[in-house]
C-alpha cells in the first residue's frame, strides 16, 4: 500500500477512543463506521459516526472539506499529503491511548 492504514486493534478501547459506536453482537466486535476530516494540524474538521449505511462520510464530502494550500494545481497531491497527515496523527492518538489502556491493566 502507499498510505498508512490501521488494522488489528482493539474494538472496544478503538471505540472508547474516538467515540465510536461497537457492534457487540458479533464475535468479535467491532467498531461501526467512524470517519474524520483532520487539518493539518490535526484538529478535527469534521466527524462522522454511524451505526447504518444512512450518514457515513462519503469520500465526494470528504474531498468537499480539504483545500489546497497555494497553487491552483496539483490538488491530488496537497489532498494525499494532508490525508496521509491525517492518518498518522490519528495513528498518533490511537497509540497513544491504547498504550495507557496497557499500562492500567498491568498496573504500571
């Protein structure tokens, strides 16, 4: 893949994290759709979270909220940078928490 992507994580403390609604009918859960646009400095632009195919974030609204920054050309790129920006701050955070979830569990 050319972008970061994250897989494997907890659903329950994924969902804790960012807010996020968990199917918890399943084996295993999981979490229900959650999507974020992110500045470039990593505040939230927009959020969106759903537990139905009605109000998930289609990626035409996403494209909506990200605008370049300078030139009129070469929106793909600025686009690419800001969304693989996006990721690892959101990877960041995710991380972060999940390894304070450790911590507490293992009483250190």
């Amino acid at each position: 893949m050319a972008f970061p992507f994250l897989y494997g994580l907890d659903a329950r403390t994924t969902a804790e994290t960012l807010g996020a609604y968990i199917e918890t009918s399943s084996d295993p859960p999981y979490v229900q759709a959650t999507a974020f646009v992110l500045t470039p400095t990593g505040t939230v632009d927009l959020a969106v979270y759903s537990s139905a195919n009605v109000g998930r974030l289609r990626a035409v609204e996403a494209l909506s909220r990200i605008e370049p920054r300078g030139a009129p050309s070469g929106r793909e790129s600025v686009i690419r940078r800001n969304s693989e920006e996006a990721i690892v701050h959101l990877t960041a955070i995710l991380s972060t928490q999940m390894e304070k979830r450790r911590s507490q569990r293992s009483g250190s």
